[in-house]
C-alpha cells in the first residue's frame, strides 16, 4: 500500500507541489481554486478587516478609559448618563456598515445559487457527479458516464489512528487526508455536483473550492465549482456522523482537461489499459491505475490490464450498484484469465474462487471497511460495535451471516454491504472473519452466493 | 409544616431558618436557599462538563489517538454541551434570579415558592437520568447536543433517557420562567415601576418570556426523536416520508432563542457591575432595555443561519442573512453604552469589575466572528470548523461564565456576609482571561485552515495549534478548581462584610445587612427609588 502511495505521488509530478502546498500551516482561510472561492476568501477578509477597525476603535476607547478614568488618579465621576445625538450616531453607522457588507454577500449567494458568467449569461453545467455520504466513506458516481466509485481513508492512516497502534502518525503521508480512490475531475469545467446520503447526515467540503454542502438522506443537494488550477485538493466530513467522523476525508485530484479524458477512457476502458511509462507527465494515467488497483481485487485489476476492451469494462463496473449481471459474465471470463495472467494459480477447478484467495482479498476488505468498527481483532466495541469474536452469526449459520453483511441491520451502524461492494469484496470477507478470530468454520464464500442473495 | 416548626422555634431563631436538612433545603420555600441550591448545583455540574472538556482536550492535545475512542469522544463532546447549557449556564442564572430579583425589586420572595422548590428538585434528577446513560449498554449520547436525526436515532436505549431528561430539564426552566415573570409582574415594591428596575431584572424578565416561548418547541422535538425511535412513526425519517431537516428547523427555532437565553442575564450582570465600579450611572439605560428587547425578537427570525449548508432557497438564505446581521445594531448599542459607563468614571478595579470588563472585551470578539458568519457565502466556509467553535465558545466561557462568575464575587458578601479574598480573586482573573483567550483564539486559526469541529484526531499540521488549546483548556480547568476554593474559603469565613459592601453601589441589595437575612422586604411598603439600580430615564 506504502510502495503504491509512493508511486502515484512520485509520477503525480505537478500535483506533488499543491498537495504539500494544502498540508501547509494555516492560518487564514484558502483563496481557493475557484473563481467562486477567490470571491468567498475577499469577502472573508473584508469583513475581517472591518471588524478589526471596528475593534481598534472599541479597544482603544476601552484601554484609554481605564488608562485615564480611575479613581486612583483622583478623577471626579462624571454625571452624564445618556446622550440621544451619539445614540443615534452609534446606531446608524453600524447599519451602514452591514448594507455595506451585506451587496458582495448577497451577490456571492446568487452565484452559488445561480452562477451565470460576466456577461450575465446563465453558465451551463459540462458534467454531474453524484456524491453520496456513507458512514464513513464517500461515493462518487459520474452520472454522464454511467461509472463510480467508493472513496475511503487509506489503509496506513487507518491503521495508523487505531488507539494503541504504535505508528507515529507523523510519519504517514497526509495523515487522515488521503483516501483510496480519489474524486477525479477537469479543470475549465463546470461541474455540478449532487449530494445525498444513504445514513445519516454527512457534509462535503473541500476548503479549497469555497464552500461546503450538507450530504442529507432522502435529499439531492446541489453546488457547483469550476476549478482553474490542476491539483490534488483535501477536505473532510464536516457534519457530525458518528463514531468516525473524523475518518471520512475528500480528496479531489484537478487534472487538466486532457489528462481528465485519458483517465476517463480509462475508466470507460476504451483504451488498453497499459500505458507506456514515458507517459510520466501525465499523471492522470499513473494514477488511475494505482487508483483502479485500490478499489477492486488486484488480481483483478491485473487482469484487467492483460484483457480487452469488454473485460476492462464489466471490471469498472463491478464496482457500482449494479454488480449483479455482471458478475457471471466476469467468472466466465476470469477463467480465461488465469491462462493469460502468470502466478495465478488460485482458481479452483470448480471455477470458484480458493481459500487462499478469498482470505487475502478479505484480510484486505475487512481492513479498509470493517476495522474502524470491529477492530482489527474483531473485538468490536460491544454493545454498539458488536465482537466478531464470540458473535454466533459469524459461528453459526452461513447464510445469515451472509445476510447481515450484505444487507446490514437497520437501526445500528451496520450498512448493506451488498450495494456498496463488489460481490467478490463481500464473499470474500464474510470468509474471512468466518476463518479468523478464532473461528474455523471453513466455509468458503463465492461471490455468487452474494449475487443470489441480492436478486 | 415546616412554618410551625419554624414558630415554635422563633425566639432562637431571627431569622426563621427552618432547622434540619430536611426542612432547611429539601422541603425548602425561601428564594434565598433555592437560589443558594440553584448556584452549588450549577457549580458542581460545570465542574463535571469542564472535566469532560479535559478529556475532550487531552485526546486533542496531539494528533493520533492517545486516551479514549472515537466513540467515547463523541459521547463527551455531546454531554459536556449538554452538562454545560443545561445544568451550569442556565441553572446558575435562575439561581442568581432567584436569589437577586426579589431583593431587588423589594419582594419577600418569589411570586410561587412551592413551585420555585419543584422547579430546582426536577434538576438533579433529570442530570442522573441524563448521566445514567453512561452505565448503559451503548454508552451516553454521541450524536451531538444538536441532537440531529437521523444520527442520534442510532443512540439505542440511551435515546429515550436523553429525551426524558430533556423533557425534565425543559419543564424545570419553564417553570422557573413563569415564577420568575410572576415575580417581577406582581411582586415590585408598590413604587417601583417596570422602568425602575435594574437591568438584571430587566433582563431576567426578558429571558423568562423566551424561555415559556422556547422549551415546548424543544420538547416537541425530541419527543418526535422518541416517536420515530421507538413508535414507526416518521417524522424525520426520509425512507417513511418524513424530513430530517425539518428537526434542524425546528431544533433551532429553539435553539436560536437558546443561545440568547444564555447570554442576556449576562447583560443584565455587567450592566449591575460596570456603574457599580466606574461610580457613574449606567448609561443609556432605557436604550439598554429596548436593545435587549429587540435582541429578543431577532433571536426568534433568524434561526435557520445554523443551517445555510442544508441547501436552502436562495431568498431563504438571503433572508436569514439579513435579520442575521440586524442582530449586530443592538448587541453594538449594549457594548458601546458599556463603554460609555466607563467613560469618564472613576473606576476601581475590584474583582467583579475586572471579570466584567473582559466580558465586554471578549464577548466583543465573540460578536466580531458572529458578524462575519452572518454572512451566507462566507459561513459555507466557517460551518461547523473550529472556526465557530471558537465563535460560541468566546461567547459563552469569557461571556456568559465570566458574566456568572463576576455575579459570584459581587454578590458573594452579600450572600455569605463575607469578602473574599481580593488578592486571590485579581489572581483567579488573570489565570483565567489569560488561559482563556490561549485556550480558545487558536481555534479561530484551526477553523479557518479546515479543522472541522467534533473529530477526536486531526492533520498533523493542526497539531500546533491543538496543543496550544489544550495547554491553554487544562490551566483554565484548573483556575475554575481554584475558583471553587475561592468560594468555599469566602463561604466558611473572612473579613466581615458591611451591609453596603461597595462603595456607593445602587440597588435594593445594598439595603439590607450581609449576609441577607432569611427573609427580606417583608413588608408591602414604597422603597427609596433613588437607591435602585436603575439608569437615568429622564
């Protein structure tokens, strides 16, 4: 995971200097990347400077008034007790200054609301993307292409804020800011974005973009950005969502509009995903491909890039909702694979997938999406967090432990892991806690038991 | 019952204290003694939250997680709101109202004193309802003090113990609301007209109409939350057609009208210190009073600027924007009336002065970073980061707790008979608006840099910042310890307090000997208006 983060930061070349740029000490407000965020910092700062004139003024009045008007110094207590001229005077000024304040805010609002362009025309949006707040992940789903995916914290910060983990955190590169997958848009581009959420109530904000907006169940939210800089721009859930709030970060990768089409293509599959290695200046590939191998199995993605055009694509696709069509497709296919794809002597002869190969894959998903409740030794933090350990749904009978994960358990924290992972990400790690913690049922979950459970 | 007990035993006793604990403060009727109760529990309850401020700024002290969960972490930042709103800021003022409003409008006592008892006594059972939560299954409430669905549904049982010991907390401050504006409506000495009464009292008045206004708008909150919890119903559940933002709309409705709740007695307090110490009339007194009558109407126009992140209508947001900023004309009108107290006095800087001036001072800055979050656009930034906690912290710790604690070392002869210790309460003031101000001011700089508030771990590169405000959170912690001594030293003993206590300070207080005697003004006769309190009215 290290080795991989290295790579893509390496090759990222450009976007290096922006990500340390955003881990920089701050102390005000970003101007951001945006036309919309330079007018958010502007606003930010000419309303702090008035209120530190206005402060002066009051300060000053203050410590000259204790300075001069004590009686130590023998002064005489004035009698005045109201004064209707400065009243007044201290009234009106006040409404001035907010009128004053209040035209930019007003104007600011209407172009979130609205945005139009300096001639006043009505500005058209180029692409959606759909965000949606899980506890505690991010999706993003490019509605105009049909693809998406789960965003989550890094396996080293995860492993790394665990109490007790004996990792110095300042060691971990953006520690609590980096995530597998990251968003991936344009530069030049308006991009709308819409947000809800499947749980509870989350809100998305990149600091950098100028403004946050609440991701609400049973709500679609809308905000817009067009970002001029290419970049790599960190945020984090800033609405209370429960225990891990503070582990769901936003991590948006701006890539000039060609580097964006090459990497969507790739996502697409339209293009064979092997990249020579001179492409180094365009980052957007590398990263995609580091990118690609986070989010599914990597024996997967390394099919994926031995394989035509249709493999690459049902790949990509596994990993949106709608894993269920394709799935049979794809063990098809995969057997294919594996005489194309060296060192992968896994696969069972019945076309499933081996013990071996499911612990691993599971070790790894149960890692990035199980352990932040169930701890790494599966003791959970019970009664809220259940242990895995002495749980009888992981001892006892397969099917209902397969039920519970793929389709959580309303009311707790448990989510239906079964719309928001690839079948073989859910077989597998059903697997793996069945085969770990002291468990040895040796059941062997196949991704096909999970579709079928979804039909 | 206790009345006969307190007959048969008058000629021991002057001042016909009931005797025995029972008598004396369980079944206790005298405004003094539930004020005096009002105050220890209020106290004690500031204590408990601000050790879960510890906890909360231990854990934050560095990044990475050293001490406790993320889980218990969310549990302490809800209860350390909940602790600190309902059981210390808010019960420390009806404590100061009922042990200053009667004496200071010439009352025996409160207008309903049976009542006033019941109105304390629900206290301390709705915090162990309310602290119980943390021996359960599940632990105490972690979803916030905002308490938004669907977040804190997930609470498992300790939901239905929160939203009773809401239900219990609610009915206790409407209660002393009614009392306390019964009071002040039939209770003034025949001569003293609404614009003879000091600012305290006037301010009280003020806070008890919000408080009968608010509290049913929050009870009708939560017990839709335990409806959709434990019933099906579906409020605020999206999936069964209800509204998750609705709760917010409503939960601020009170919410809002809450946070004035929380800051006018604090006016009230410092527009009784400030002419006190400065030798002059308050100024502008009557302007004072519309001020806060006018900050009381905003407070319930303006309550969906916590929520500009939601996604709001255009003309929703902008119009919240602009009642928002109204607020700033006459909370600028109090502070410059301060000003002009001070002005061209001839100030001594006694401990209550002292804690007042850094009240104006610092609730200043705390109105400063409210302006600029008035502003729609720029909020979508400071929303829920540092930024706003430290926004309602400065106004809450070195504004409303700074306002009680001067109220304390005004009063404090007056209750106790007393002085307290000068040297040691000039040291307790410096301690603290130092430690404050190192404690909260880098949260205004964490904020701005993209901390969101409410997370147990953070960045590494917030991590100077945090340390600083965790430094500056445990020697705060510690003056408030060393705030307890103070009082309880004043309390057993010290220089013998003269009925005046300070030098030509106004108000009915000042009339009777120190410590109070059990019961004052017990006679319905005229008293001398030109001791009151109150400002010139031409």
């Amino acid at each position: 995971m290290m080795k991989k983060q290295t790579k893509s930061g390496l090759l990222a070349g450009g976007l290096l200097m922006s990500g340390m740029a955003s881990a920089e000490y701050g102390l005000n407000l970003p101007k951001g990347v945006s036309d919309y965020s330079g007018q958010v910092y502007d606003m930010h700062m000419m309303v702090l400077w008035i209120c530190v004139v206005i402060g002066i003024g009051v300060f000053g009045a203050m410590f000259y008034t204790i300075f001069a008007h004590r009686k130590s110094k023998g002064v005489e207590p004035a009698q005045f007790s109201h004064s209707t001229t400065v009243e007044i005077i201290w009234t009106a000024i006040p409404v001035l200054i907010l009128i004053a304040i209040a035209l930019p805010a007003t104007k600011g609002m209407m172009q979130m609301d609205s945005p139009r362009d300096a001639q006043g025309e009505p500005v058209t949006m180029d692409m959606t993307v759909k965000i949606t707040g899980y506890q505690w992940k991010w999706r993003y789903d490019y509605l105009d292409e049909g693809f998406g995916f789960l965003s989550t914290l890094t396996a080293d910060s995860n492993i790394a804020r665990q109490k007790g983990s004996g990792v110095d955190v300042n060691t971990v590169d953006n520690y609590l800011l980096d995530v597998d997958n990251p968003l991936v848009i344009p530069t030049n581009t308006n991009i709308r974005f819409l947000l809800t959420s499947d749980d509870v109530i989350h809100s998305w904000w990149v600091p950098e973009f100028g403004w946050k907006r609440d991701a609400i169940p049973g709500f679609i939210n809308e905000a817009w950005t067009n970002i001029k800089e290419p970049g790599t721009y960190r945020g984090q859930c800033a609405e209370l969502c429960g225990k891990d709030h503070g582990y769901m970060p936003i991590v948006v990768e701006v890539l000039s509009q060609s580097d964006y089409a090459q990497w969507l293509a790739q996502q697409n599959g339209d293009a064979v995903a092997e990249q020579p290695a001179t492409q180094n200046e365009s980052s957007g590939t590398e990263l995609t491909e580091s990118a690609q191998s986070d989010e599914s199995d990597t024996d997967m993605a390394d099919v994926g890039e031995t394989l035509p055009t249709e493999v690459g694509e049902s790949l990509t696709e596994t990993t949106s909702d709608e894993t269920d069509e394709q799935m049979s497709d794809q063990q098809a296919q995969e057997s294919q694979a594996q005489e194309v794809t060296a060192g992968n002597e896994n696969e069972q002869s019945d076309g499933g997938w081996s013990m071996d190969k499911l612990m691993a894959r599971g070790e790894e998903v149960y890692n990035t999406q199980c352990l932040a409740c169930h701890k790494i030794d599966g003791s959970g933090m019970p009664p809220a967090f259940p242990s895995l350990v002495d749980s009888e749904v992981v001892s006892g009978d397969v099917a209902k432990n397969i039920d519970v994960v793929t389709h959580g358990v309303s009311g707790t924290a448990m989510a239906p892991f079964g719309r928001m992972l690839p079948a073989e990400d859910v077989a597998a790690v059903i697997t793996y806690i069945r085969n770990s913690f002291g468990h040895e049922t040796g059941d062997r979950v196949q991704p096909a038991d999970i579709e079928a459970v979804l039909q | 019952m206790s009345h006969d007990i307190t007959h048969d035993e008058l000629s021991q006793d002057h001042d016909h204290k009931p005797k025995g604990f029972v008598n004396r403060w369980l079944l206790t009727t005298n405004h003094k003694d539930i004020g005096t109760m009002y105050l220890v529990f209020a106290l004690a309850m500031f204590i408990l939250g601000g050790s879960m401020a510890m906890v909360i700024r231990l854990e934050l002290f560095q990044p990475g997680l050293q001490f406790v969960e993320p889980f218990f972490f969310n549990q302490m930042t809800t209860m350390h709101a909940l602790f600190m709103i309902f059981g210390a800021v808010m019960p420390a003022f009806v404590g100061l109202a009922n042990w200053m409003v009667p004496m200071m409008i010439g009352a025996p006592d409160m207008a309903l004193p049976r009542l006033n008892n019941f109105s304390f006594w629900l206290l301390p059972f709705a915090f162990v309802v309310l602290a119980s939560t943390f021996f359960m299954p599940g632990g105490a409430p972690a979803g916030g003090w905002t308490m938004y669905p669907p977040l804190v549904l997930q609470g498992g049982q300790n939901v239905a113990f929160l939203v009773f010991a809401v239900h219990l907390m609610g009915i206790s401050s409407i209660l002393g609301a009614i009392n306390i504006i019964a009071t002040i409506v039939n209770m003034r000495a025949p001569n003293v007209g609404y614009l003879n009464m000091p600012m305290f009292v006037w301010t009280w008045l003020i806070t008890a109409f919000l408080l009968i206004l608010v509290m049913p708008v929050l009870a009708g909150a939560v017990t839709m939350l335990l409806t959709d919890r434990y019933f099906g119903t579906s409020f605020f559940n999206a999936a069964g057609g209800g509204d998750p933002v609705m709760f917010q709309h409503i939960f601020w409705f009170f919410g809002h009208p809450e946070v004035y709740i929380m800051i006018l007695p604090s006016f009230g307090i410092v527009s009784e210190i400030i002419p006190t110490f400065a030798r002059k009339r308050l100024f502008g007194y009557v302007s004072m009073v519309y001020a806060t009558a006018a900050i009381a109407f905003l407070s319930f126009i303006v309550w969906a600027h916590h929520m500009f992140s939601v996604g709001m209508p255009l003309g929703g947001q902008l119009y919240f924007m602009y009642a928002t900023m109204l607020i700033a004309v006459p909370t600028g009108v109090k502070v410059f009336n301060w000003l002009a107290t001070m002005w061209r006095g001839a100030m001594t800087f006694e401990t209550p002065m002292l804690f007042s001036i850094a009240f104006v001072a610092l609730f200043t800055i705390g109105g400063f970073s409210g302006v600029m979050m008035a502003l729609a656009p720029v909020d979508l930034q400071y929303h829920d980061t540092y930024f706003i906690v430290a926004h309602f912290h400065y106004v809450l710790v070195p504004g409303s707790v700074f306002a009680i604690i001067a109220a304390a070392y005004y009063w404090l002869p007056k209750w106790t008979g007393h002085m307290y210790d000068e040297r040691l309460g000039k040291i307790h003031f410096w301690w603290s608006a130092i430690s404050v101000n190192v404690l909260f001011f880098p949260q205004h700089f964490l904020g701005l840099a993209g901390m969101p508030r409410r997370i147990p771990d953070y960045s590494t590169q917030f991590a100077e910042f945090n340390m600083w405000s965790s430094i500056g959170g445990f020697a705060f912690g510690l003056a408030q310890v060393f705030f307890v001594y103070i009082v309880i030293k004043t309390v057993r003993g010290g220089q013998k307090a003269t009925s005046q206590v300070w030098e030509d300070a106004k108000g009915l207080e000042w009339t009777v000997p120190s410590p109070a005697p059990h019961h004052t003004f017990d006679e319905y006769k005229p008293v001398d208006l030109n001791r009151m309190a109150h400002g010139d009215t031409h």
